[in-house]
C-alpha cells in the first residue's frame, strides 16, 4: 500500500530515527513503511495519523489491488 508517509516526514524535517521514537518503533519499520515493503496495522496507521495531525486515509493509499 502506498503512504505519503516519507513526505510528510521530509516536510517536517523529521528523522526517521526521531519518527520511529515517537511512534515507538524501529527505524527499520519506518524504512520499510517508506518503501511499501510493510503495511502498517491499524493501530500503527493510527499513531501515524494521529502523530502528523491528519486521517488515516490522508496518508495511505488505498488502491483496489491492494485487496488481493
């Protein structure tokens, strides 16, 4: 799924490492949430959402393939 993630981070001029802390995760996850190579669960999608002060679906990307 794609996210608007590392944008919104770079706009910020926030860190992966600082964004990984503050959601409490590794800076791998964020890495891989950046890529597209991991889909944030829900509560994760959440925190993110509620850390860059937008909705859910302002950030991620639902695509119909996703579905499959």
């Amino acid at each position: 799924m794609q996210n608007k993630i590392q944008e919104l981070r770079k706009a910020g001029k926030i860190t992966q490492q600082e964004l990984a802390d503050a959601l409490c995760v590794t800076r791998q996850t964020i890495i891989s949430l950046e890529n597209g190579k991991y889909n944030a669960s829900l509560l994760l999608a959440h925190k993110i959402a509620v850390f860059f002060g937008m909705t859910i679906e302002d950030i991620f990307i639902f695509n119909e393939e996703d579905q499959l």
